[in-house]
C-alpha cells in the first residue's frame, strides 16, 4: 500500500510540475491566457496532492 501511495505521489509531483513548466509556458507564448491560468491553479493542485501524499507515506512508515 505504502509503495502504490509513494508512486503515485510521484506521478502527481512530475505531472505538477510539466504542468507548470511546460504547458504553462506553451500556452504563454501562445497568448492563451485561460488555459495558462487553469495550468497554473492544476499543476499547484498536483503538487499539493503529491506533498501530501508523500507526508501520508511518512507518517504510514512510522506507525
């Protein structure tokens, strides 16, 4: 359980942060300014998700 958490906090980290790296600037060179901004609140979102799961991991690992 505690390794399919880990990978999947993995997946949503590396997703989180293409999301805010890549398309984020694809669509600001593009001009697109909605897509950029729902980029930016999604990949932020995913990253938050990863952090905490990554802390659920932890505490699962002390108990």
């Amino acid at each position: 359980m505690n390794r399919v958490l880990a990978f999947t906090s993995a997946l949503s980290l590396f997703s989180g942060l293409v999301s805010l790296l890549v398309d984020r600037m694809v669509y600001k060179i593009q001009k697109k300014k909605k897509e950029e901004k729902y980029a930016k609140i999604f990949g932020w979102i995913q990253l938050s998700l990863a952090g905490t799961g990554f802390l659920v991991v932890l505490l699962l690992q002390l108990l």
